[in-house]
C-alpha cells in the first residue's frame, strides 16, 4: 500500500528481481531470497535439439503451450533415463500421449515407455494419436529427412489404464515391475493434477524406481490432513 510503491514494478521484479531502491527492505530481502533458492531456468541445449529435430513428427493435437512444455520435458526425461540406466519410462497421467510418443521414438537410444491413465477413453485416444505418429515415422517423408528413432518402434509404447491413488501405489509399481521385466525403470508426469503427482512421489520412494520427473499441477486439489492426504508427505511437517 506504499505511495513509493509502483504496481508496474511487480513484472521486473518477478522476471529479474529488479526493484526501486525506494521499496521496502523486507520487500528487497524476500526478492533476493527468491532469487537465490530458485531452480535454474535456462533451457538446455539438449532441449533444442530435441524441438528441432523431432518435433515435426508428433505436432498432432498439441497447442503450442502443449509443445513447449513436452519437448522440455521430454528432454529431462530423456536425460535422466540415460543417467541412471532405465530402461522403462512410466508415464503417470498420460491423457493423449503427447509425451509418451516424443520419449518413446524421439531418439534412437529411447527408453520403452508405459503410458499409464485412468480413462479408456484417453487410453483410446492415445492409441489413435500413437498409430497415426508410427505411420508419419515409417513413412518417406521421415525417411528422407534421416528420421533417427529406435529400430523396434511398434513395441516402444504400450498403454494401460490404471488408477493411481495414494493409498495404494503397489498396482502401479507392480505394473512398472512387470513392464520393466527386470530392469531399470522411472517415473515421470506432465501436469499430474493433484494428488497424482503426491501419488506418484509416493510410488517412487516405495518402490525400486531409479529416478522421477514430475511437473506437478493443480495445486488446489491437492488433499491436506494428518492421515493418507497429498501434503504434507513428509512426516517431519506433518508433526
């Protein structure tokens, strides 16, 4: 409520943390706070390769806020899955697949993925999107171009519905466990609303995943309480 205050300050501040040496002290300390907890922002180079030289294939569907936010993804995952040995990625909340496909047959070391949704009909949709991109990689165009995916493309993804809740986590790594067939294996979410990225948090650390990407969304239906809820999850705040 400060007259020193300009309420057009509020975009420099939270884009570069600039602010008026008229602001407040407490206002200067929590911006260089933030500043200096924050996760690093830069995109990597292996995320622009991957907008390159992939996104072509699998542009089907995805508005351009979908394609960012699933080539950058997709990149990590693709990152740690070769950092940590995996062979299966378990896609929690898939939905359409978007970025199931882009892992799945982005590059010729993919890992396979198992895309995982509660609703048949996302799974269908999924399906559908999937035999669709399988068709434009073994076509001439993809060929042409030097299309670099894995040999094995029909076996790459497969798709299950699942419902994944907090209480019980068990049937998705024990689908996991299967699917991986003895090897290593991660998961990861895009926009797991909710609960679902707790669950998926949840089903890391009680299972043998290797490792977990998760972008988390829907914060407001996350479930808070003391018994099974989404936040706390861990022990020490919940006391």
């Amino acid at each position: 409520m400060s007259d020193d205050f300009d309420i057009s300050q509020l975009i420099p501040l939270a884009t570069h943390g600039h602010l008026d040496k008229a602001s407040p002290l407490s206002l200067r300390e929590f911006v260089d706070n933030m500043f200096r907890l924050q996760f690093p922002r830069q995109k990597s180079s292996s995320a622009e390769e991957e907008e390159t030289s992939v996104l072509k294939y699998f542009v089907d569907g995805m508005s351009e806020k979908k394609r960012k936010e699933v080539v950058d993804l997709a990149a990590l995952v693709n990152q740690v899955s070769r950092d940590s040995v995996n062979d299966l990625v378990v896609d929690v909340g898939a939905g359409q697949g978007y970025l199931s496909r882009v892992v799945a047959y982005g590059r010729a070391d993919a890992p396979r993925v198992l895309a995982v949704d509660f609703s048949d009909a996302q799974k269908r949709g999924a399906e559908a999107h999937q035999q669709r991109t399988l068709k434009r990689l073994c076509g001439k165009r993809a060929v042409a171009e030097g299309y670099q995916g894995p040999k094995d493309l029909e076996t790459r993804l497969a798709h299950r519905v699942l419902r994944v809740d907090l209480d019980n986590v068990s049937e998705l790594v024990s689908a996991a466990q299967a699917e991986a067939r003895g090897g290593q294996w991660m998961l990861c979410g895009l926009h797991a609303c909710g609960d679902l990225s707790s669950s998926v948090l949840r089903a890391f650390v009680e299972s043998d995943a290797a490792a977990v990407a998760v972008v988390p969304y829907c914060y407001n239906h996350i479930t808070e309480g003391q018994g099974v809820a989404g936040f706390p999850l861990s022990a020490e705040l919940r006391g």
